[in-house]
C-alpha cells in the first residue's frame, strides 16, 4: 500500500514514517508540508493512502481532501490533526474522510488502521491499471 503523508511538522513526518515501517506491505512515497504541494505531489505519486492534516501553510487539509476526492474517490484518507472538534469531525467525514484522528491521542493506532487496510484491500479483486 502506497502512502503519502502531509503534514507541516517534520518531526510529525518522521514519527508516522517510524510508526509505518514496521507494517509489512507499506511504503511510504512521498510528503508535503504545505496544501498546494500535496495536491501536486499526490497526483504524481498515486498513493493508495493519505495521511492528512487539517492546519497547514497555503490551505487547509480539508482543500487537499476535496482535491483528492475529485480526482481519487478511491484513495483511503486519514484525517490526523491536533484540532480534532467534532465540527471538524463532521466537515472532513462528510468530504469523504475514512478516518478522523485526533493526534494527541490517536496516533499509535496508525500501524494498526494500515494493517487492517491492507487485510481487507488483499480480499478485494486487484485492479492491472492505476
């Protein structure tokens, strides 16, 4: 499962990048710091997975995530920020979140979320084309 993770604090980056490692069947293919970069970015690398911050520098992460629902309805998106209101629950759930994570309490189960992911995408037929 190929991810990409945006988030404006590299110390966040690297933390989800360690906690990721571990989960065989993951590869991590790129990041961004900002909204526009990620937009970009998650357009040439095609992940399978978002990892996706909400307050970012040049828009919000809500942006990035109607973005990526526009061009990729099928890409799973978790929402990781440290603003988890339930007003924000509802925004990014209603624009197609699959998940909604609060940072300063959800983030160990990241590993956990991709490995079940992964179970589930193994059951269902594979496509030849991305």
């Amino acid at each position: 499962m190929r991810v990409f993770i945006t988030d404006d604090s590299q110390i966040v980056v690297e933390r989800m990048t360690d906690l990721l490692k571990d989960v065989a069947g993951v590869e991590i293919v790129g990041q961004a710091g900002n909204a526009r970069e990620a937009i970009l970015a998650i357009q040439e690398t095609d992940p399978d997975a978002v990892i996706l911050d909400l307050q970012m520098p040049g828009g919000s992460g809500l942006e990035v995530l109607r973005a990526i629902r526009r061009e990729r309805p099928d890409v799973q998106v978790l929402i990781c920020t440290n603003f988890p209101s339930p007003q924000y629950r509802q925004q990014c759930l209603a624009a197609g979140a699959n998940y909604f994570l609060d940072k300063s309490r959800d983030f160990a189960k990241i590993p956990a979320i991709f490995r079940q992911l992964l179970r589930s995408s193994s059951k269902r037929p594979h496509h030849a084309a991305r």
